[in-house]
C-alpha cells in the first residue's frame, strides 16, 4: 500500500472540486460543485468509523472500523477526481487507513486539539470563504449537499479535528527529530522518518480486510 500522507491533510471533497473544475467548461461548474456536495451528502451518512457490527467493513483495526460503505463512496469521489478504478480503489484504501492510524497515534502523543480550537479554525475557514472570489461555488456546493452552512460545518466538526490532530502531531514528531538530528541534510532525512512513522501506526493497528 502506498503512502498518501501529502494527500492526507485535504478533504476529499476539495480534491473533488479542484480537479473536477480543471477539467470542466464553464457551463459545466455549477453542476460540478452541486453533484459533488451531492456525493459529500451521502458520505456524511457514514463518514465516521462504525461500531455497528452489523455493518459490512471495509477494514478493521485495533481501534477503528472503516465500513464498505464510506470506501465505497471514497473510490467514488477519486474516480471523479479523475483516477481510474484500479489506483481510486488502491488511493482510498491508503487515505482511509492511513487517516485513522495516524489519528490514534496522535490521540497517544496528546496532539488531539481541544473543541475550542477547532470551533476557531472553523471560524477563520468559514471567514476566509465568505471573502473569497469564488465563494458562489462552496455555496453551489452546499445546495448539492441540502445543508444550511452551519450544518455543513457542524457536520465535518470531528472530520476537522481528526485532520488537525494528525497535523499536530506530524509536527510533534518532526520537532523531536529535529531536535536530535546531527547533519545539514536532516531536513531531506525528515521525509523517510515520517513515512517509517507512517507505517509504525498503520502496523500498530494490526488492520484485518473483509
């Protein structure tokens, strides 16, 4: 599996957005941006790993479960993107998994920000779109989705702290690294430790694959 850590810290459904535009007309950006909020829609029914073990799954760690369902929808969204079946199927894989190792690693390492910081970076986000040139196309987007902006942003709540902590804690980790590195190039050697942190949480969870 590879890693997709530079990918990670975007939400899907901006990659969505931005590579579906480059490769549209100009009468085609409204439908874009309302199908797309349409697709974020039926992922939000299931964006959260489940504990129903009802529920079919895609994959099970040690302390999460991605259902079928929400990997399904995430193929979906890089099909659309512009990936072919084949490397959607093998990229979702990889966010997916990787997004929730990272995320218990960071919960171990005390990097989880508090509800307050994230109720701040949402608010800068929300400012940062109202003055936006392009702002009509979020809004596009959250007709597609049928939500109001404040339920939108209630909604993708716990998905902000989840990108956020793994943020901190990449940052964690990089400061103690360069806290101990010893060479001029320690910033090239940065990028390999991080992918072996990457994998050292991906294999803490022992991930079983229905």
């Amino acid at each position: 599996m590879k890693h997709i850590t530079r990918r990670i810290f975007v939400p899907m459904f901006a990659l969505v957005l931005i590579s579906a535009v480059c490769f549209a007309s100009a009468m085609q950006i409204d439908r874009i941006f309302t199908s797309a909020g349409g697709l974020q829609a039926k992922k939000l029914q299931g964006s959260q790993p489940s504990t129903e073990p009802s529920a079919a799954m895609f994959a099970v760690g040690e302390h999460f479960k991605i259902p079928q369902s929400d990997y399904d929808r995430t193929v979906e969204e890089l099909q659309r993107s512009g990936h072919s079946l084949e490397d959607a199927k093998e990229l979702a894989s990889g966010i997916l998994i990787e997004k929730f190792s990272l995320y218990q690693a960071a919960i171990e390492a005390d990097c989880v920000p508090s509800d307050e910081d994230v109720t701040r970076m949402i608010a800068d986000t929300r400012a940062g779109i109202a003055a936006a040139e392009n702002r009509s196309d979020f809004y596009l987007f959250l007709d597609g989705i049928g939500m109001t902006e404040d339920e939108y942003w209630d909604s993708q709540f716990e998905n902000v702290k989840i990108y956020k902590a793994i943020a901190n804690y990449k940052a964690y980790c990089q400061e103690h690294y360069l806290m101990n590195a010893s060479d001029e190039g320690s910033n090239a050697d940065w990028s390999a430790t991080w992918d072996e942190i990457v994998a050292t949480a991906i294999a803490n969870e022992h991930i079983t694959f229905s």
